[in-house]
C-alpha cells in the first residue's frame, strides 16, 4: 500500500514538483531491494535453500498456503492492535525480521568474501574409435559395429559398448551376407530386451544382455537358377521382432507382418500387410524403436509417430489396396527431427524402479530447436499422452540429442538436450538449467554421463560427448568408412549451476553480528534511514527466498490474488489503512519511507493514515482552488510486500528461466513494474492512500509476458503444475 503523509493538495494535477525527489527516492529504493536479492541469488542456488523443496516448486497448493499465512498474520496483527498488546507485536515481528535479516545478510556476507564461481568444465581426453556408431541402449551405453573379412567372408562384429569402458560388454559376429556388398549399413531397431539388425539380407535378433543371436531371417536368397529373389517386391528396408512375428517394412514404407513359430526356429510365413502414412518416409530414418510387442516407434525426417502392431488386416478398395496403419501419436517438423530419447520420465514423481512396468516418457528434439513429449503406460487405459511440462517451443536454435539420464544416481531422471552449441543439464521435475558444457558445433552428437571406477572413489562423473562421422565416397571414387570420436572429462559439484549449500565461519559470523547490530539500531534509534536499511535487508531476503522456491506461472498466480486481495483492504474493508498505522507507529520496517524533506523524523511523527486520508479529503472538498503546502515532516511511505511481489517474479524468471533468456525477461518484468509504478505516482501524488500491488503486480506480469513473446514464446508458461 502507498501513501503520503502529512501532505494535502486541491488542485487535480497536483504539486509534483516538491514530491519528485521522494518519488525518485522510493523507485531506487524499490530497484535496490529488487537487484541486491539479484546479487545474493546465486548463493541460495548452491544451497538448494527451496521453502518447499524442488517439487514443491510448480505445487499450487503451496501458494494457497502462502495466501493463508499472510491472512493470518494480518489478522493477528489487528486482533493484538484492538486489544492494546502493541509489544506482542513490536517483540515479534523483531524476531521475525532478526531471522529475515540473516537470510540477507549471511548470503550477502558470503557473497562478498568467498569465491563461489562455478568451476569451468574441461574435456581430458579425445578418442577417435573406427567404427560405426548405431545406436544408443538406455543411459550409458550403445551399439557399434566393424568390419572384416574372414575367409572370403565379409563379418560384422557387433559391439554392445559403454561409455567410460575401454572394452565391450560383449560382442558378436554376423556374417554380412553373400548378396548385399559392404556399402550397405546395418540398420538396427532396439526393443525392451532385445536388437534387431537388418540389411536387406538378412534380418537378425540379439540378446541385449549378452549378444547372443536368438533368430535369423532371410529376405533376399539365390533361387536353384542363381536369381536373387526377395520375399517383398521392394526389399526389406527395417525390421524388428516380437514375441510371435516380425514386422518388416519394405522400400515403399508399406509393414508386413510375418508369423514366427518357437518349434520352428529361423521360419516365417506371411500374415497381413498395412500401408503407413504418406509423410512417414522411412527412406529418410532419424531413429526407431520397439516399445512392446504392440508399438513400434518411428522418427523420420519430418514426421514421428508410433505405429499400433495388429494382427491382422484386410484388403481396402482404391490405389492403395492395403490398409492404412493404426498411427497412435504422430508428430511433424517442417525443419525436421534430430534425436529421439525414450526412458524413465523425468516429471514422474516415483523412482525408476518404484515406476508402474513399462511406463516411460518419448521425447523428440527438432532441428528448430522445439522438444517435444509423450508418456507413455501401457499398463493404463490412455497408453499415450502428450507430456506438455517436458515439451518446449523454441529451446534454442537447434537441437541434435536428447538423453533422459540420472546423472546423481538418485533413481530419478534428469533431460540432457545438445544444442548448436553446447549440453544442458535440466534438472528435476521443475527442469531448471544445472549444468552447461561446451560441445563442438556441426555434427552428429550423442551425450551422455557415466561412472569410472575414479568416479566412484571421488565422488564425480564423467561427461561423454560423441561426434559421428558416417561413411563416405571421395571424389576419387575412395570410400572413407565411418567413426567417431569420443571427448570425455570429469563433473564435479563445483561445475553446478545449482549445488550444496556453503557456509564458512567469518563470512556468517559478520552476517549475524551485522544483523544483530541493525536490530539494536531498530530499537534504540527507530529513524527512517534505520527503517529503510532494514526493510532493503529483510526485503531482498524475502524476495529471493520466495523467488527461488516457485516457477514463474505459480509467482504469478500469487501475484494476481494478492493484488485482489490488496485493493479490497485498501478500499473496501479498509483494514490495511489500519495495519499500516499500527507498523508505523512501531517504527517498524514493514515499511520503506522516502522523506521529502531533509528533516524528516518518524521518531515523533504519529500521523494516522486515516488522519492523512481524511485531512486531504476534507481540504479537496472545502478548498478546490487552493494550493496547499505540505508539513515539513511529509513522506511517502511503500508497504514492502509492493517491492516483495515483483521481485519475487523478477527472480523466479532468472531462477527458472535462465541464461540470456531469463535475464532479458527479468529485465522486462522489472521495467514493468517500473511502468506500473509510474502510474501509481500519479494517484499517490494527490494524496490519496493506494493500493500499489493492482498496477505493480500487474506491471510486472505485463512485462513477463511482453519479455517472453520476445524470447522463448509459449515456454514462459510450460512448467509441471500440479496441485
């Protein structure tokens, strides 16, 4: 709430011309509080200092508590006020504000004298392996594969690698095949426990567990007269297996269904055939995957989608005889897709091994740089549901991977997404940036973290990061074969963005004593530069607490409720008007207060708000034409929740937004409120008591929004709400 003390005006306009230096006064005040809560920001990111934890972060319920608390204590001020037990209060609301003042000062302190810079992340190693990379299994490891010749022989040596391990978890031998040459790329599908590799030959299953070739296939053979026939007009182009058939998709990107038998190893015969979408070409294949016996998942260039495996089918009238594929989800990319990841979600509130069997999350990444996501449950009535608190519109200008990892090994997943330009770490449900590394620009890339045995003794991991260079032909006609190489380095808490809490001794005894010295300055010498020092202290404080502990949208919808609330006391009930005499009587720094004279005192000024209220009031009515000089004792008083709740918006976006984005949102929502001040001068200039929180909340907001539009567009709302 605003006002003006002692000052009484009749004419429209006002006299702004003396109260300009108070309103200047109060906006730096107002800026200063908000930009040291900036400064002392990245302490309480170390120290996870979070009032209601990570995931209480985008809980709505903890904002209606919130609202509750401030509900509660103003009608306990009032009821101590009514009651003449003004010591209760004053004792109080000391002890409240000694401990508010420590969660400035001691930051602050620390900020001052201890180095805290994040530690920058150095690559130790680069190895090139010449191979070619296939494909990612689950966190840490992947499939690669060589070749060779063994007696005429051209061999395929499958590798099950992983990253951080000098040698494979296994590896198996598959004889390249007799018609196709060794230009042909093996194309791999994984699935829950096995891999299925084709290469328009032969199609092979592996055991993931230990290589193992569990079934082999043929779609193309040499008949008694030397001819090459194929079992499908156009080839077999992939291919994965089931428990009792598999499904092969040919050069025409029609899927077929061939019956296996369990008493009759290494035969199919034919079953039904569908024709997939038009836009799935799979000619151009990012990636693709078996999620059970029913899904297959496939990522071409421009469109993504998971295909229902049925049974049976039957023949259709028309240019396509087959009939059209139960397409479950489909996505579509102009600009195309990169990188697809599927795993344990990483908003799901329940351990990995705590989650219901099968359930996971698919994510996307898109070479416009949008990520996009489905749960996925097949134990559950809806198997597919886009997952909108992972999926993000313009993330940054390209995306090459997207991993869903467990980098601390608390059973709950974390989204590593490489840009353009580097690898970010999004931590927890609320998906705040952790971890930045640099990663070499222009090529394919896969990600990831693993544990060496070093890791484990110091408590760090490893970053992998591996570029792939696919096979080509020279202009000399030259085939250059394929490889990639692998640059790693260590991880250690210090590279956090967001680490453990760091508490030295000098530092937070100097913040202790500085706060017990403004305390007993408070009491004994109550005057307005005391009043400020500690409302700026105790409002930073405040501001980043609350700032750090929820998502913008969540801020947001406090903000909104609160300035209802405000200009409902302030007009209707009136009950802030008397809340806010009984804190200045006290002395106490629930308010900040801009004189407008040099010998302003609050230590003998006792004018009631009600008193200023009706004494402009009374001289607009009987003296309309008369200019009215202010007392020599005049200031402007800001109730410090006005300068609390948008700082707290401020500092939720650079919390939760992040990087250049986030601080050019935070900067617009601070000009915002700025704005939103402005107009509030106005009406505060003619004397009249206001409620500040209606045009500076909503000034603050505006400026969000108007910021975001500029940024990152509808990801400004995309935050895992929840109640």
């Amino acid at each position: 709430m605003w006002f003006l003390l002692g000052c009484g005006m009749s004419d429209v306009g006002g006299d702004f011309r003396r109260q300009l230096p108070s309103m200047i006064g109060m906006a730096g005040m107002f800026v200063a509080t908000i930009f040291l809560a900036m400064y002392i920001r990245p302490w309480y990111d170390k120290a996870g200092l979070q009032a209601f934890g990570e995931a209480g972060s985008s809980q709505l319920r903890y904002i209606g508590l919130e609202l509750i608390m401030i509900f509660i204590f103003t009608a306990a001020i009032l009821m101590l006020a009514k009651y003449k037990k003004e010591w209760i209060i004053k004792y109080g609301i000391m002890g409240i504000l000694f401990i508010a003042l420590l969660y400035a000062n001691v930051p602050i302190a620390h900020q001052i004298m201890v180095d805290d810079s994040v530690t920058p992340f150095e690559y130790d190693s680069n190895e090139k392996t010449d191979a070619t990379y296939l494909t990612e299994i689950g966190m840490n490891q992947y499939i690669d594969y060589t070749q060779s010749y063994d007696s005429g022989e051209l061999i395929n040596t499958i590798r099950l690698m992983q990253w951080g391990m000098a040698e494979p978890v296994w590896t198996t031998e598959l004889v390249h095949g007799t018609i196709v040459d060794e230009s042909v790329e093996l194309v791999v599908v994984p699935g829950p426990d096995t891999i299925t590799i084709s290469n328009g030959e032969l199609i092979r299953t592996l055991s993931l567990s230990d290589g193992a070739i569990e079934s082999t296939y043929q779609c193309l053979e040499v008949d008694e007269n030397g001819e090459v026939q194929s079992i499908l007009q156009f080839g077999c182009a992939i291919a994965t297996e089931t428990e009792d058939a598999v499904y092969i998709i040919d050069g025409t990107d029609n899927i077929h269904r061939y019956n296996t038998f369990e008493e009759y190893p290494n035969v199919m015969t034919k079953q039904a055939t569908w024709k997939l979408p038009s836009e799935l070409k799979t000619s151009t294949l990012v990636e693709a995957e078996l999620l059970d016996n029913k899904h297959l998942l496939i990522v071409a260039e421009t469109y993504a989608g998971v295909v229902l495996l049925n049974e049976s089918a039957f023949f259709v009238e028309g240019d396509d005889i087959y009939e059209p594929v139960q397409v479950l989800i489909k996505s579509e990319s102009e600009a195309g897709f990169s990188s697809m990841d599927v795993g344990h979600s990483n908003v799901a509130d329940v351990k990995i091994e705590e989650s219901s069997e099968g359930e996971q999350l698919i994510v996307f990444g898109t070479n416009d740089g949008d990520i996009l996501s489905w749960s996925y449950s097949p134990v559950n009535e809806e198997v597919f549901a886009e997952e909108s608190s992972v999926s993000i519109d313009n993330f940054a200008n390209g995306i090459r991977d997207v991993r869903l990892t467990d980098i601390d090994a608390t059973g709950y997943t974390e989204l590593l997404v490489t840009t353009d330009e580097d690898a970010r770490l999004l931590y927890g449900s609320s998906m705040v940036q952790k971890l930045i590394i640099d990663v070499d620009e222009g090529q394919d890339v896969a990600v990831t973290f693993g544990e060496t045995v070093s890791d484990m003794e110091n408590d760090t991991i490893h970053f992998y990061a591996t570029t792939i260079d696919s096979s080509y032909i020279t202009g000399n006609g030259e085939r250059v074969n394929a490889s990639y190489t692998t640059s790693s380095g260590v991880v250690d808490s210090s590279m956090f963005l967001v680490g453990g809490i760091v508490i030295e001794d000098i530092p937070a005894i100097i913040g202790i004593l500085f706060s017990l010295f403004l305390m007993i300055m408070l009491y004994v010498h109550s005057e307005w530069y005391v009043v400020n020092t500690v409302g700026i202290l105790v409002g930073s404080g405040v501001i980043v607490m609350l700032g750090v502990s929820f998502v913008p949208t969540l801020i947001m919808v406090f903000m909104i409720a609160a300035a209802v609330y405000d200009a409902w006391a302030v007009y209707k009930s009136k009950h802030m008007l008397d809340l806010a005499d009984t804190m200045m009587n006290l002395n106490l720094p629930i308010l900040l207060v801009a004189p407008q004279d040099s010998d302003y005192t609050m230590r003998t000024e006792r004018t009631t708000v009600h008193s200023t209220v009706d004494e402009v009031n009374e001289s607009v009515q009987h003296a309309p034409r008369e200019r009215v000089v202010a007392k020599s004792n005049d200031a402007m008083l800001m109730g410090l929740g006005d300068v609390i709740f948008p700082g707290m918006l401020v500092l939720s976006t650079l919390q939760y937004i992040g990087g250049d984005d986030g601080l050019i949102m935070a900067m617009t929502t601070l000009v915002g409120s700025l704005i939103g001040y402005s107009v509030l001068m106005y009406y505060v200039g003619k004397g009249q008591a206001q409620a500040g929180l209606p045009l500076l909340n909503g000034g603050a907001i505006l400026g969000y929004v108007v910021g975001g539009l500029l940024t990152i567009g509808g990801a400004m709302f995309q935050f895992n709400i929840s109640f």
